[in-house]
C-alpha cells in the first residue's frame, strides 16, 4: 500500500531523446524494411524519429502521444517480441498465478494502479529514456483518433492502425495472450496498458480480433502479453497517477508555466466568478437551460478545494469503498435499483447535504456544460484542474480530485472523476471524466463503488 503513495517524478529526458533522433541511421526497428520512413526522416518530416534507437510515429494524436512501431523485445513492427506478466519485466516459459511475481489470484501485490513510468514499467525499464507503457487514457485515444484493418504484414496477422489526421499508422500484430501454457496467437493482439482493473488482480490491455478493437478490456495480470510503448513528450503526462493525496509540482499540465507553480498560493486563472468567500455560489455559465453550477464541491469551502468522495446514491463519505462497504449494491453484476435519475432523491448528496434546490448534475446536464463551456486545464491557487469557461464569461473551476478505491486516494492532481445522477445502465453511472489533455462524460471505468466528488447544480 505505501508504494502507491510514492510520487513519482515524471523526468523528461528531452537531451537524450534529441541523441536519440539524430541517431536514426542506427535504429533498430524498421529501418530495412519500412523505407518509407526513412524518406519521412531525409525529408525532414517531424512524423517520425526514434528515441533510445527505438522508433516512434506521431498519429497526429491530441494529446501529442507517440507510439512505437516495434513491441517491446521486437526488431521489427511485425515481430510478436516477448511476452511479460502485467508488472514484470522478464519473460519466462510459463505465465499462471504459480509463476507471477506479485501474488496470487486472491492476494496479489498492490504495485500502483498506474506503474507507467516505474521499476514496474518494462518499456521503461527495457526502452529507457521516456518510453514507457500506454495507460488507459492513451489506449482510448489510439482508438479515437485511428482507423483499423485486419491485415497481414510480411505474414503476421495483425491490425493496422491509421490516423485520421495525417495518413502515419502503426502495425501491431496478433502476438495473442500466453496462459498456462495456452496461446491466442495469430487471434488477438492483447497489449498491456499501465492501469491496474478495478478488481486489482487484473489490469486493463488493448486488444483487438478480425473482428473489432476493445481499448479498455482487462485480464488477469499473471497472463502474458506483450507491451507496445509509447513515447511521453514535455507536457503529456496524462493518465500517470501516483495515488499520492497530494497536488504539489505533478507538473501534468499542458499549459507552459503550469508545471513549477505549486505552493505559490498564486492562482494561474483569472477566476471571478465568486462575489465573496460565502461560498457555495451558483454560478450563471450562460447555459440554454438556464443551469447554475456550484462554485465548488460537496464538502469543500472553496472552489479549489476537493471536497468529500462518495460511492453512487451514499450521503455519507467513509474510509473505505469497495462492493464491501456499498450500501447499493455487492458486485458489479448485482447492483440495486435506486431510480432512473436520483436528482433530488433521498439518494442525492447534493440535495441532502445542501438542501435549497441544489442536485447532482443529470447527465444532460453534463453535456450541456461541455457543449456550451470551452474548458483548460490549469491552475487555480496551485491546485490543478479544469476551468469552465461559459459563453458569458462565467467561470467554474473543477479541482482533479481523482478518486477513492478501498482504503487508497488515486489520480489526486492528475484527473477528475464527477458523478451525474444519471445512471447508464443497471450496474453502471455516469461521470465527467477529465484529465490535462481533454474532458468527456463516461460510464465504464469507475463503479458506483468508487469514492467520486460531486458538484452541485441548480
Ligand atoms: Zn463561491
């Protein structure tokens, strides 16, 4: 449990990555056989280079993410390479619960819930520099931001991946997942990512078949899969969580001058919305339907502050959320009915703690801030987060409270977690999700158990 309080410095090797690139005449992968890059590299095209004598390829993505064109132990983009369990950095004959580094089914290890960048990371421990594995928040971007087709390169099935932005694409083959002894290869190409499942003895992998692409599906972390890295660049940061409940200097903000102003007690915003310090204030943002945001959270006294975490329908915050300790519900599959929309209910924080007409956020009204609001990532008083900014100049500031899970604060500094009141479906709610480099409404990731913040709206 204390590893995931370890705050990790997120160290952005800028000198060697520039060696690196001016090294291209050396790298190891694809240099024979995709000459199209090295076209792309005489003419000086910024679309492709290498960092540590490994390649990378720029999708055009937005967050500005770098993807390899080799898995990690590979030489070539069709090349399988080695297979590793989730946090191990050795392959090994034999992937099962016998063989796993950090425990077993029932009692794994907690080595993070994000180990991107860690001793744990085997692109970083094998790649160096600033490779590392993709996290979860880059495995959805990949597949926001690319078309895909079954293929086959020089006899490897596989899918490649093309941007939708600048024509640049990437080739991961079918390397398939190893268990006990068991393989899928030339069925699936299962890659891990760096984020731990919800039920901790699984951890979340892009995968996809002949047949489509799941960037956010989850095995056990005994099993092996291979690892395609990706290339983190000054200011991408995104999804790198340290679970530490502490916002000072992360440095994950995409703003220049963002990163080295924690504890100056001098915000980065220009934030006027509040007319004085008796907070909460209902903020007109300038929203068709005539929607106020709180200035902040429930259990928060100022607009930066975090506020209290609560499961989905709790009124009470507690030291630990688990299916345990949830009032509404025992596994993801056997959750309680407590209503289409809580909004107002006896289940609604928002209505019980501050009464007066305040409700959580439906998830239309979710939407109706992002479509209606332009939003950055900043600073306000040192802590980061969102600025809502409305067509009247309204200003809302949603601080990166990340979450709770069991005993543990993840993604404080890093991510926003908010719940709606709207759920998705009989298991599911829906949530603003934000992190440096984008915001959307979501369901999927977090369970009603999860300790998430509210903010109020009238
Ligand atoms: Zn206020």
């Amino acid at each position: 449990m204390k590893d995931s309080k370890t705050i990790k410095k997120l160290k952005i090797l800028s000198m060697l990555f520039v060696i690196a690139v001016f090294s291209v005449c050396f790298v190891s992968c694809g240099n024979d056989d995709k000459d199209d890059i090295t076209t792309n590299e005489s003419t000086q095209s910024s679309l492709t280079g290498t960092a540590n004598g490994h390649e990378w390829v720029d999708l055009g993505l937005p967050s500005g993410t770098k993807w390899a064109t080799c898995n990690v132990g590979a030489s070539k983009p069709e090349d399988y390479g080695d297979h590793f369990a989730w946090g191990e950095t050795s392959k090994k004959s034999t992937y099962s619960w016998d063989t796993y580094k950090y425990g077993g089914r029932y009692d794994v290890k907690n080595i993070g819930s994000n180990i991107a960048g860690t001793q744990y990371d085997v692109a970083s421990v094998k790649w160096g520099g600033s490779w590392r594995m993709p996290t979860l928040a880059q495995s959805k971007e990949l597949f926001n931001n690319t078309t895909s087709e079954w293929t086959t390169q020089n006899g490897v099935k596989g899918r490649k991946f093309t941007s939708k932005k600048n024509s640049m694409s990437i080739f991961i083959p079918a390397a398939g997942g190893q268990f006990s002894g068991y393989s899928t290869e030339g069925e699936d190409g299962g890659t891990w990512l760096a984020n731990v499942y919800q039920e901790n003895n699984e951890a979340y992998i892009f995968n996809f078949t002949n047949e489509g692409i799941w960037w956010d599906t989850y095995d056990y972390r005994c099993n092996g899969y291979t690892v395609r890295p990706v290339l983190l660049m000054s200011g991408n940061t995104s999804g790198n969580s340290s679970g530490n409940n502490d916002n000072s200097g992360s440095g994950t903000g995409t703003d220049p001058g963002n990163n080295n102003n924690s504890g100056s007690g001098t915000g980065t915003v220009n934030y006027t919305s509040c007319p004085d310090n008796n907070h909460p204030h209902a903020i007109d943002l300038g929203l068709p339907s005539g929607t106020k945001w709180a200035c902040c959270n429930v259990g928060a006294t100022k607009p930066e502050g975090y506020g209290d975490y609560y499961a989905w329908g709790e009124t009470e915050t507690k030291s630990v959320y688990s299916w345990d300790t949830y009032k509404y519900g025992r596994s993801s599959k056997d959750v309680d009915n407590i209503g289409a929309d809580i909004a107002g209910t006896k289940y609604d924080v928002a209505h019980v703690k501050w009464g007066g007409g305040w409700r959580m956020p439906t998830l239309e009204q979710i939407k109706e801030l992002m479509a209606n609001t332009t939003h950055e990532w900043t600073r306000l008083n040192g802590v980061a987060g969102r600025l809502f900014t409305g067509k009247n100049g309204g200003t809302v500031f949603l601080p990166a409270a990340g979450d709770r899970w069991r005993g543990e604060f993840y993604g404080v500094g890093h991510w926003g977690i908010y719940w709606s009141s709207t759920p998705y479906d009989e298991n599911y709610a829906c949530y603003l999700y934000f992190y440096s480099d984008n915001a959307y409404w979501d369901y999927f990731n977090y369970f009603r158990n999860f300790g998430v913040i509210v903010r109020p709206v009238r």
